[in-house]
C-alpha cells in the first residue's frame, strides 16, 4: 500500500497522552493493525514481511525500530527473484541517510543513479529526489572546507552590483494631470488609457483597484509610444487634453514589464 502524502505532526501532536495518541491517519491504521494480526499468526515471517514492516514503521518516524527490523531482510532473495527489488533498493538507499554518514552515503548515491532514467515516472522522481538531497548535501560540504578568497567575493559583489544597474526598470506616478516616470536602461514606453463607467465597473467589479491586470484583456481607448533619452531617468508626459477629465486606468509598459 502507498500512503503519500503522509506527514505525522511533530511540533503539535494530537491526542491527550501524547505516547497513546496512535496512527492518526485511517486508512493506514486499519492497514497496519490488519498486518499486525496477520504476522501473528504466521509462523515464519517472509522477506516481504520484514520490508513491508519497515515501511510501516518509517510511516510512523520510528526510524531507529526500522533500522533494526530492514536489517532482518535478507538482501541475497532480490539478487534471485526481481519480485520488490526496486522497493528494496528504494528502502535501502533512503535509510542510508541515517547510517551512511562515514561512507558519504555511497548506498545512497550508487543505487539512486541506477533508477536516473527509469522508465516508471513516480519512482524515478523518488531516487532523483535523492540524488537532489546529496547533491545539495555535496555543496554544503564544499563551501564548508572552502576557503573564501576575499578579493574574489570583492569583484562578484562589484559585478552583481553592475549587473542590477544594468536590469532594466521602472515606476510611475501620476502628478496632478501629468504622468511622471523613473526610469533605467529603457529605450522606449507604451502608456495606453482604458476609460471606463465607474458605476458599471463597480457593479461588475467592486475590488477592480486590486486587480487592474484584468483589462490587459480588454482594447484601450487609445495608446501612445515614446521613445526615451537613455542619458536622463526622469519622462514627464502630460495625460491627452481629450482624457483628463475622464475615469480611467491608465497602464504604462516597456520590455515587458
């Protein structure tokens, strides 16, 4: 059975003792105690026995109790018989984090990169999940024993610096009947006029002030182009004679913003 997602509360755990408060989620806990009476009366418990109450107990963060009972899986049977290897592979490499410590997680690595382009999509972004987990594990690790060459750190705050002032960008504000734009490496601006019925608006859209990017969709009344003077970072453009005593959004765009 999968159970994905499930996530047991940690910070604030439900119940009044919180050592009796039990498996919270339904449906895992019929499964679990239906498996529970089941191995009882088993006389010899099975490979798939032990896996599957491994995973039973990880559902439950009893990590330590299912480290103990994985290691009763004879790994030899997977070898033979294909019949949930890939759960078992799976199950190894994921309880490597816990006990692979000393040996960089090499379980963990060797095993993930098998499943890297396995044709099944849920389990092949599990291991790549993994393998995302030590890459980042990986470069912590680097910049721990890094030495940081302070010149260089220098010159990359120096360059991120450069490169902000070089990114394009711009606001606007309206003036009285004028509209004022601050502007950076800009060459040019479209401001177009939407002029709208303030009681129809407010009928259809009564919050319209939150959400003006909905007339995106709808044609302005009229749209003008300018061309800006790269060397000066303030334009100042008076709103058109024909429309300033008029209810309007006014919507001003350049590269794309």
């Amino acid at each position: 059975m999968d159970y994905f997602p499930l996530v047991n509360s940690r910070a604030h755990k439900l119940g009044d003792d919180q050592n009796q408060a039990g498996i919270l989620n339904k449906q895992f806990r019929e499964t679990y105690n239906t498996f529970l009476k089941t191995m009882l009366e088993k006389e010899k418990m099975s490979n798939a026995d032990w896996l599957c109450y491994t995973f039973y107990l990880l559902l439950q963060d009893r990590i330590q109790e299912a480290i103990k009972i994985y290691e009763r899986v004879n790994p030899d049977d997977f070898k033979q018989c294909h019949t949930l290897k890939i759960q078992y592979d799976y199950m190894t490499a994921y309880l490597d984090f816990y006990t692979g410590s000393e040996t960089g997680f090499q379980k963990a690595r060797t095993i993930s990169k098998n499943y890297e382009d396995y044709p099944v999509l849920a389990w092949r972004i599990l291991f790549n999940e993994i393998l995302d987990q030590l890459s980042e594990f990986d470069g912590v690790s680097l910049l721990a024993d890094f030495e940081i060459d302070q010149e260089d750190e220098e010159k990359k705050k120096a360059n991120y610096k450069k490169s902000k002032q070089m990114e394009p960008s711009f606001s606007a504000t309206l003036e009285g009947k004028t509209i004022s734009l601050d502007y950076i490496n800009i060459p040019k601006v479209e401001i177009k006029y939407y002029v709208i019925d303030p009681e129809v608006l407010f009928s259809r859209t009564p919050f319209v002030s939150q959400g003006t990017e909905d007339f995106s969709f709808t044609k302005p009344m009229v749209a003008f182009a300018y061309q800006l003077d790269k060397d000066l970072k303030i334009f100042n453009v008076p709103i058109e004679k024909e429309y300033e005593t008029k209810n309007m959004v006014i919507e001003i765009s350049a590269v794309g913003k």
